[in-house]
C-alpha cells in the first residue's frame, strides 16, 4: 500500500512538473505552478525558508521522500529503470554497493564554491531539477508541440479552432546538445544501476542525505525473520540495503518502498525509529566505529551546508516571403556588449547568481524572445534577444513562472516603467538612408514614446526622416529591433543594462 501511495504521488507531481514545460497558453501555470517553486535548489536560492524548511522536516520525518516524489529528475530515472526491471530476466540486477562519500562529498563542496564564484553554467549542470527542465525544454516540448501542430493541421481543415499551431525551434544548440547528452547518461545509469547518479553526483541527494540519516520513519529489517535471502538488496535500485548483513545506508535510501513488497517474510517494513530498530539494522555492533562516522559525516556536511546557506543568503515555422513574392532574408543576431535580461531580474548580476538554467521561462515566453545563453560564464542561462519577437510590456510570463527568484514577481505597471536597455541607432543599416523611402517603423511601434523621426539633413526639412532615440525614455523592450525591416541587421538594436531602473 505505502509503495502505491507513493507511486501514485510521484506520477502525479512528474506529470505536474512536465506539464508547465510543454504548455505554451501559461494556464498550467496558473494551477500547478508552485510544483516548479517546491523544488530544493529553486526554493534555497529564492530564499523561500518556508518550503526549505518543509523539505527538511519532511526528510527527517520520513527519509529523502523529496527524491522519490517531488523531484522529476529523480522520477524520470525511476521510470527508466522500472522499464528496465520488466525485462525478466532484470527483475533483481541490482546488488549492495558501499557509500562512494569522498565523491558525494567532494561533489558538494565544488558545487557550493561553483555558486559562491557565480560559475551558473557548473551549478546549472548539476542542479537535478534544472536538469530536467532542460531536458523537458529541449526533447519533450519540442515533440509536444509538432504533435498539437499536427492536430491544428488536421482541426483547420475540419473547420475547427480548437487548436492552433506555435512557432518550434532550437534556441540554443549548446543546451540542447547539453540536454541530449545530460538524458542519455542518466538514462543509461539507470537502465543499469537504478539511481546512481542521485547517490553519487547529485549536490540535492547528499544535502537530503545527511538529513534522512536521522529520519523517524525509516525502513528497518527484522533480523528475527530474515533468512538473508538478499532479495532485497537485489531490488533495491539504491543500491543501499546489504540483506546479508542487516544494514540499510539511510543516506542512500529515497524511500522508494521496493524492498517492501519484494520481501517474502515480512522481515523488512516501514517503521518508527527506535534503539531496537538500530540494533536490528546492524547500527549498534560496532558503536564507536558508527559514531565516529556519523560525526565525520556531520562535520563534512556542516562545513559545506553552513557554506552553502550563507551563499544563499547573499545570493539567494514563420513566413518566409513578403506579399508572395519576395523572400524575406532571416535577421540576424546583433554583438551586444551587455547581455539583455528580463524585468523583475533588477540586475544581471542578480540575474546570475539566482538562475539555475532550468529554461522554464525559456518555454513560457509566449514572445520567443528567451533563449540559452552561449556564453561559457553564464551558459544556458536564459538572455533576451528580438529576431523572432519583442518583450511586450503587458507580458510578466516569465517572473510569474521562475522558481528560483532570478526574475521577481513584477507587475503590468512595473514592467512597463523598467529600463532594461536601450536602443542604439545604426546610420548606416537605416533604410531611409540606404534606400532614400520612408519608414518610420521604430517610431510607430515604440510603445514608450522613445524614437522620434526627425529629417536627416537639419536645413531641410522635407529631407527623409530619421530615428533619435532618447535613451532616457527607452525601456529596452526590443519592438523597434524586431519590426524594424532593414536585413540582415537591424538599423537599431538593444543594448543591455548591468542595473535595471525604473523610469
């Protein structure tokens, strides 16, 4: 009963969490978007004490359920792996292997110094639900949306509206080549040793694993019915229980209830902890050799985690032609000196330090004007820029969806009043001077009233017009780059603000 409970629960939230990288209509947001806010490392940096706190008490209450329930990366691999079990003869491959601490360890202390020097790009590819969500991003939403514009296809031509086709296409070669090597090796790990990588590299699984050494409820051997079959330990995808000699590595253990119905005497179950249940785990034959480890563990632990909090404490397909006759050549993306990013991030080094590069506003973004930085520094970080569409000022998508508190909950009005860039005018890609016709693009769509036209030759003022800008009133939002229709740059682009203001 108790593994079907906690199976039922983790489809559930693995389905919820899925669920807010393949919507593109933002109402799975709206329900079920605190899944995506529960996360550990997303909670940690946003500085949200609240469910930090909960997870913790959760793991000392009943072991790492946060593993084998709430994080999808987790459930993703326990489902690669039960698929692997259906094979009969994989029913029982796995066997006990001894806790690899030095790596889980060493692991840990270089993630919390990766987040204490802002390297995001080594946190991001260790942060387990940034890595789903990376996955998700980039392989399961993409056939998600091939499959709705299919259906869009076949719904137009039966008269119908109930679906409509979105835009599909790689927005960062890099993380989505991350992405696919990231899915295959986890897959394979689990395909063959269950969860490897959550007891060995995962900077999540070991923080919860020193906790879940001290859960209440935990699972306990009953040596007085084990005949040392070892069919639990060959189950155990965990690789923590050693059925031959009565232990169980609770640090290792995610509460996964396998062993539970695989025991065929009912020597194993899911009990209170008590002194007579330590004895019967092996936890008292050798006192001081148990003591001296766990305090050796703490010490470990303690010297990263106290690290780590006060880190987190400071840081906390488009038409192609024009009028049917002539091609339209792809714009291309400008050399910024200063990256763009969102409203509600206040600053890029705020930016930094918080994202985890889970590219869920990436998916949210209704604009397309999110995507995965290439930069070593802050790679797969999402940056904005305006090729395919521009941040409009009525949009707050992406602070209402991110997680982690690199983008803060920002209001209409808020958004609409933040400098995020400024617009910087290119003379000489400008088409009323290239082409001597009038435009205007800029000028007409700039929704803060920043570009004005005025006649390039100042003695005449019948001369074709030109944009100034006035950087004081611009907000960045990119409207003028996107529309304006000079190829294959634009005569006017965005340059980015290290410090957002309000103007």
């Amino acid at each position: 009963m108790l593994r079907k409970i906690r199976l039922t629960f983790a489809v559930l939230f693995f389905l919820a969490v899925t669920a807010l990288f393949l919507d593109f209509t933002g109402t799975v947001h709206a329900w079920l978007g605190w899944t995506a806010k529960i996360q550990f490392l997303p909670a940690l940096l946003a500085l949200n004490a609240g469910v930090v706190i909960a997870l913790v008490l959760l793991t000392l209450l009943a072991g790492r359920v946060y593993c084998s329930v709430i994080c999808p990366l987790g459930v993703m691999q326990d489902i690669v792996s039960w698929i692997s079990g259906r094979r009969k003869k994989k029913r029982y491959r796995f066997s006990y292997s001894p806790e690899k601490k030095w790596l889980r360890y060493c692991v840990l202390v270089l993630f919390v110094a990766a987040l204490i020097a802002g390297i995001g790009s080594f946190v991001a590819l260790l942060a387990p639900y940034s890595s789903y969500g990376r996955i998700a991003s980039n392989l399961f939403a993409p056939i998600y949306r091939l499959g709705n514009n299919l259906l869009a296809y076949f719904a137009e031509r039966a008269d119908s509206y109930a679906f409509y086709e979105t835009e599909v296409w790689m927005k960062s070669l890099s993380t989505f080549v991350i992405a696919v090597t990231t899915f295959i090796v986890l897959a394979v790990l689990a395909w063959r040793n269950g969860r490897t990588y959550c007891n060995t590299i995962c900077p999540v699984g070991t923080v919860l694993g020193f906790f879940s050494r001290f859960s209440l409820f935990r699972i306990t051997i009953d040596e007085s019915k084990c005949n040392r079959c070892g069919l639990c330990s060959r189950k155990c995808k965990a690789a923590c229980i050693d059925g031959k000699e009565h232990r169980i590595d609770y640090s290792r253990c995610v509460v996964c209830m396998d062993c539970l119905d695989t025991c065929k005497h009912g020597a194993i179950g899911f009990r209170m902890r008590t002194k007579a249940s330590d004895k019967k785990t092996g936890k008292e034959e050798n006192p001081k050799a148990d003591n001296s480890q766990i305090d050796t563990a703490r010490r470990n632990f303690l010297s990263a985690t106290a690290v780590l909090a006060a880190t987190s404490a400071v840081k906390a397909q488009e038409k192609k032609v024009d009028g049917g006759l002539a091609v339209i050549e792809d714009k291309k993306i400008p050399v910024r000196a200063t990256p763009i990013v969102p409203p509600g991030a206040w600053s890029a080094r705020h930016f930094a330090q918080h994202c985890t590069a889970c590219q869920l506003c990436v998916s949210a973004c209704p604009n397309n004007v999110l995507r995965p930085s290439t930069d070593l520094q802050k790679l797969m970080q999402p940056e904005m820029s305006y090729e395919r569409g521009y941040c409009r000022p009525e949009c707050t998508r992406c602070s209402d969806v991110c997680p982690a508190g690199a983008i803060r909950p920002i209001t209409i009005e808020e958004k609409s009043s933040a400098r995020i860039g400024h617009a910087v005018w290119i003379r000489k890609n400008c088409i009323p001077l290239t082409d001597g016709v009038e435009c205007g693009n800029c000028a007409r769509h700039c929704p803060s009233g920043a570009i004005l036209m005025v006649p390039s030759d100042s003695e005449d003022v019948n001369s074709v017009k030109i944009p100034v800008v006035n950087a004081e009133r611009c907000i960045g939002c990119g409207a003028c780059e996107n529309l304006c229709p000079a190829r294959p740059f634009s005569a006017i682009y965005v340059e980015g603000h290290t410090m957002h203001s309000v103007m």
